[in-house]
C-alpha cells in the first residue's frame, strides 16, 4: 500500500498570510515542511491555489531536483507531487 502526504498551503490565511513562504533560518516554511515530511513519507505533494506559492514550490523543485506534477483541473488548486 502506498500512501501520499497532502500539504495544504494557502497564503490567504487570516491569522498569517503568506505563511507558507515566510522565511525560516534562510528557507521558506513550505520547503520546511516538505522536507520533513518527505522523511516520513516519500510520496508528498504540495497543494495550493496561491501562484506565489506555486512558483516557490517549482523553483525549489527545479534546484533540489524534485520532480513536479501540477493539476491546474480541479477548483483552480495546483498540486505538486515529489
């Protein structure tokens, strides 16, 4: 059995906004969190409906050498896949 870790990352949150891509020690949260989640399960994605955050998400995808998968059908959500 295979399971998948979904990240839900949305910058318009009304407690903290942009948190995804707050910088934590030189990093964004959402590379953060990726990374250990990735520990835990090899198979994650990141979901979001937030262009910022996509292009975050693809430009740490391109330099650490993730691969990338995005689905641009469903609600306007976009999810990337490691």
């Amino acid at each position: 059995m295979k399971i998948l870790a979904l990240i839900p990352a949305r910058y318009a949150s009304s407690r903290f906004p942009g948190k995804p891509l707050v910088l934590v020690h030189g990093k964004p949260m959402i590379q953060r969190v990726y990374e250990q989640t990735v520990k835990a399960f090899p198979n994650a994605c990141v979901a979001t409906d937030d262009e910022r955050i996509y292009n975050a998400v693809k430009e740490i995808s391109e330099s650490k050498g993730y691969s990338m998968v995005i689905d641009r059908a469903s609600a306007g959500s976009i999810i990337f896949a490691s």
